[in-house]
C-alpha cells in the first residue's frame, strides 16, 4: 500500500525537510509554493497586510513499511509538536495512483526489504 505525506511548513526549512525525508526513504517530492492556513488564531493584519509566515506545501508518496519512518524523521527536524505554529505533516492511504512508472521499482524495493 502507498501513503501519500503531506508536509506544511516555513519556506526557510523546506529544503530540510525534503532532505531529510529522502534520507529516511521518500523517492522524491512535489512542493507547492506559498501556501496560507490559520491556526486557532486568525492571523494579523496591518493596513491589508498579512502578517502570517510564507508556507510551503511538500507532498511525498511512500510505501506504507516506510512512511512512520519519514513521519518521525520530519517530526525531528521540524520540531512540530515541540514549537506551534512551525508546521504540520500528516499521512493519508492512497487507494490508487498513476504517474509514479519511474519511481515504483523504488517504492516496491522499500516494501520488499520490510517484508
């Protein structure tokens, strides 16, 4: 099974994190630029200015045996839990997918060496 990881953090550490999850077995990531989210708070504005931190988007598919892997390496550089506010990352089951011919051999060795 894939998951599909879903990282949303300042674009100071993006880099960092895409790093860092190849290290822990992401074969690749896509990374929409600029994104904008509130939290508990609304953010603050000045004249019509926002306030609120440039985020990043990163998206990564990973084979299940090894997407926690990336999760607590992405939790480690990130600090999420330790610093609100710095970033989110979450994992959904991806039912199916199309698109990924050059990376399966990859994900597939990565599900067979947990097996």
């Amino acid at each position: 099974m894939l998951k599909l990881i879903v990282v949303i953090v300042s674009v100071d550490i993006t880099d960092q994190i895409i790093e860092t999850a190849r290290k822990a077995g992401a074969t690749g990531a896509t990374v929409i630029h600029e994104v904008r989210g509130e939290g508990l708070k609304a953010s603050k504005t000045f004249l019509g200015l926002d306030f609120t931190s440039i985020r990043d988007a990163i998206l990564f598919v990973a084979a299940d045996s090894c997407a926690q892997d990336i999760m607590n390496a992405i939790q480690e550089v990130g600090g999420f839990d330790d610093n609100p506010g710095s970033g989110i990352a979450f994992q959904i089951a991806i039912e199916d997918a199309v698109g990924l011919r050059s990376q399966m051999p990859y994900i597939l060795e990565s599900m067979d060496e947990d097996t």
